[in-house]
C-alpha cells in the first residue's frame, strides 16, 4: 500500500492560503488543476512569487521546472505585483505594422521601464499582449481594461499621465 504524498503545510498563515488550498483539495491534488490553482494564488495575492510557485509545485507534487513553465507561458500570469494601472500594447499583425512599436518606446522613454514591469512608485506597469482583438482599431492599447484605439505615444503617454 502506498501512502499518498504529504502536503506541505501552507506558507504563512494568511487565510488567502487556505483558498488556493480549497481550490487543490477540490481537484484532488491533481496536476491537471495546475493552471486553476495558479489563477487561484494569483487571484488571492495579484502575482505569483517563488514562494507561491514552490508551494503549488510541492502539493500537486509537480516539478518546479512544469510550474514555473506554465507560469511563464501563459502571459496572464505575472511573476511581479502589478502597478496601480496597467497598459496593455498590443502586438498583433496589424497594432505592429500600424505603430505598436513607437508606442512601447514612447512609455519606455517617459517611464523607464520595458515590457513586463512596473514603475519604481507602483503606479503604472506596462504589458504586451499578442492581440487584444481590436485590429480595427489598431494601434490599440488597453488602459486599466478600456480599450483605447488609433494610438501615438504623443497622446498615449499624457493619457497614463492623467490615472491618478
């Protein structure tokens, strides 16, 4: 008789564990509920950390290396907290063709950072995303979830100026 795996006791004792627990316990553990269970932490903490990563990999008794695979495959998942607002450029066909590229430089000139991070204040991240489904409306750019057609990065950066 085999005995199944033990499972590691929660990282903290903060109750947001013991839902990302609830949500393994529901799944029986299983690998398959990889993906569901990273949506769980990220939904309870905003990110997915080492810690967050190692925890999931050791109670679906899965190899860090698949975790963090997923994680980073899957580009809804962020391994950094997110600022206070987003702005998603997309970087499909026609975003590209019609200026995607100026508008990433032009956030990353006015704010130091590159795709995938967040401002030193917590106040803006800025994100990539392979199409957000407005082609018509191409460049577009989703601000804080409103989509923002027909963009240049002279009118994109006084409009994440103005987020407060």
């Amino acid at each position: 008789m085999t005995l199944p795996p033990a499972r590691p006791p929660l990282p903290s004792d903060d109750k947001r564990w013991k839902l990302v627990n609830a949500t393994m316990r529901r799944n029986g553990y299983a690998g398959h509920a990889l993906i569901e269970t990273l949506h769980s932490v990220q939904d309870a903490f905003g990110y997915l950390d080492e810690t967050s990563l190692r925890f999931v990999a050791a109670s679906l008794d899965l190899p860090l290396s698949k975790v963090f695979g997923v994680a980073t495959f899957y580009h809804i998942f962020m391994l950094k907290p997110k600022g206070r607002h987003t702005c998603v450029v997309c970087t499909g066909t026609a975003c590209y063709i019609k200026g995607a590229g100026g508008l990433i430089e032009g956030v990353q000139e006015h704010y130091g950072i590159d795709p995938g991070e967040t401002t030193a204040d917590d106040r803006l991240s800025l994100l990539t995303a392979r199409c957000v489904g407005a082609c018509g409306l191409a460049p577009a750019v989703v601000v804080d979830g409103e989509v923002l057609g027909k963009q240049a990065a002279d009118t994109l950066v006084p409009t994440l100026e103005e987020l407060a």
